[in-house]
C-alpha cells in the first residue's frame, strides 16, 4: 500500500469515509483515525500499529453534544468536566453506547472521548460526519509520533495516509480520567493537571501507577513510551558514568561528550521534545539515554510519569 502524504482535511477525510485509515495531528501527539462505527477500519488500526486486542481507542468528536453520538449517558461529573475543558488534551472514561463496536472499546462497556483542541483534526472530524476511533500513531511499543516525519517511519505502507501538519504542540498524551465511578480518577497523567480538575470537581482523585484503578487503562500495562536505548533517570551529572554512545536530554546543561543532546528551557519543551529526542537517539543507535528529573509541578507531573515508564520499561 503507498501511503498518501496530504495536508488537505477534506482529501484524509475521503480516504477515511472510503474504509481507510488516516493519521492525524492533533495538540498532544499525532492520532491514526478511522470511522468509529466501521468495524473493519477499526481492525485496521490494530492490525497497522501491531496493538494488542485488549488495549481500548479513544473516540475523538468535532463538537461537545457529540459526546452522545458514542456514549450511553454523560455523568454529572463528566459533564462537568466536558463543560469547563472540552476541546483539550483530556479524555473522559464513560459508559458506551451501542453503536460503537466492541473492537474499538477492546470488549470494554466503557470508552474514551476527547475533543482535540486542533484545528486541523476538527477539521478533519467534521469533513468526516463521525467521530474518529484513533489512537497514537506510532508502531505499538515505540515512543508515541509527535512529528509528521515519525508516523511516516513507523507506519509508511501500513496506512492509507498522513494529515501532514506541525510538530504537535504538547508532546505527551492526553489526560485520562475515568468518569464511571463514584468520584473521577485519573488513569493516565497529561497536560490538563489533577489541580485543574480539581479545580472543577474538587472530587477528583488520582490512581497512581500500579494501583488497582490504573490497571482499568489496559493501554497502560504495556511497554509504553520507551526507546530502544535504555532510560537513566538522573538528578545530578555525578549519576553520569560514561558519556560515550549516550545521549542526554534535560533543563540543566551538562558538559560531556553525548553523542545527542538536547537542553530544554522548561519543563513545556522538555515534553515537547522528549518522544522525538528518544527516537533521534535510537536512530544514532545510543547505548543509554540519560534524562533529567524533574519536579511534578504541572505539566512535570505528565512528563515524570512518562519518563519513569521509559525508565522501567527497558531495564
Ligand atoms: O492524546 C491522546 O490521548 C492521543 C491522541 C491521538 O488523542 N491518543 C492516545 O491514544 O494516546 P492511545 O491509544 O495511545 O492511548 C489511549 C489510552 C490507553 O492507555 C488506553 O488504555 C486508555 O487510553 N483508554 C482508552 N479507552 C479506555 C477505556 N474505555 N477505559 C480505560 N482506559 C481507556
Ligand atoms: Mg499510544
């Protein structure tokens, strides 16, 4: 299959209409769409990115009352939290309808929604008439596509085509909370904060890796985020033990001769260059990546949690 390079909304949306696949850029990092009610473009997916069965897609709507076009009933909570930060890197768990199929949910009764804050997956989502069934666009296991260029390494042949646009803005996944319960939870840490939600239903509560509520992300037990390199996560340069075939990304300059270093002004472009940094590294074939901590204030909450993921993932 030769996939198409577009950067017309209408064209990937034909292409998506016809049964096809098409990646996508969004504000968090690049989606691979299909049409949600189409079982079979749904399998697609699966079978490009080599995603397991069991790991559910997030269904992405144009406008907030789509919302019912794929969910059985909108909790007080989630409609809450829909109202105050829809269209955001936020995905809202709630209970599915039945026209969704259960291959998109992998079996699941419940399923995720966002409304992206990107102008060209709107576009996209409208020129299309339904929501998007799409998760990350990268081969399952590698660091998620946060450029055109990385969807196109991983997936080049295995997809119809490609909604070329920017380097995505945020650079990490989005937020996902649970909204099928007593109290919101968030399963998966991304730019919209626990202080944020929190700021809206004060009831929000946060499941920390491991816990018997992660474990409701069945995408979260898999190797996740991590380069092929091995991650090192340090705190000062003393943590540092040999510089050769390794590559360092972090805010605080470091003077040793990586063979790829990126120095980030703030914890906002460390996410957003820390997927691409990991494939750059893995493309000069580095032994080791060494990245910086950071503190877990806002956004570095997110970017923790991804580089403690890479971090265990590898060793
Ligand atoms: O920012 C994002 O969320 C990007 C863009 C493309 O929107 N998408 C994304 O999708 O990261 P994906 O499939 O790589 O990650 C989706 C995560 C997985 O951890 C999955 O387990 C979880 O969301 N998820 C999806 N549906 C769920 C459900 N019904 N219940 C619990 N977790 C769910
Ligand atoms: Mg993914």
């Amino acid at each position: 299959m030769k996939t198409v390079l577009t950067k017309s909304a209408v064209q990937a949306a034909e292409i998506i209409k016809a049964g096809g696949i098409a990646a996508f850029p969004t504000e968090t990092v690049y989606g691979l769409g299909a049409n949600i009610f189409d079982a079979a473009a749904v399998g697609k997916i699966f079978a490009a990115k080599g995603r397991p069965a069991d790991n559910p897609l997030i269904a992405h709507i144009a406008e907030i009352d789509d919302i019912s076009l794929v969910v059985k009933e909108l909790t007080a909570f989630a409609e809450k939290l829909a109202e105050a930060f829809f269209p955001a890197p936020l995905t809202l768990v709630l209970p599915k309808n039945e026209r969704v199929p259960l291959i998109a949910t992998a079996n699941l009764d419940t399923i995720g929604v966002r409304q992206p804050r990107h102008e060209i997956a709107l576009d996209l989502i409208k020129a299309c008439g339904f929501p998007l069934a799409a998760p990350s666009a990268n081969l399952s296991g590698n660091p998620s596509p946060t450029d055109w260029q990385s969807v196109y390494a991983d997936l080049q042949g295995k997809i119809e085509a490609i909604l070329q646009g920017d380097v995505t803005e945020i650079g990490l996944e989005s937020t996902v909370v649970d909204c099928t319960g007593e109290h919101p939870q968030v399963l998966r840490r991304g730019a919209i904060t626990l202080e944020e939600l929190r700021r809206v239903v004060p009831q929000t509560i946060y499941a920390p890796p491991d816990s018997a509520a992660e474990k409701r992300s069945p995408g979260l037990k898999y190797r996740h985020y991590a380069p092929q390199a091995k991650v090192v996560l340090i705190e000062s340069e003393d943590e540092i033990e040999n510089a050769e075939n390794c590559a360092y990304i972090g805010l605080k300059k470091i003077n040793a001769p990586f063979i790829e270093t990126k120095i980030c002004a703030s914890v906002e472009e460390y996410a957003h260059e820390l997927f691409r940094f990991f494939r750059r590294a893995d493309d000069k074939a580095a032994e080791k990546i060494y990245c910086q901590k950071v503190s877990e204030k806002g956004l570095g909450a997110a970017l923790t949690d991804r580089l403690q993921r890479a971090a265990s993932a590898n060793n």
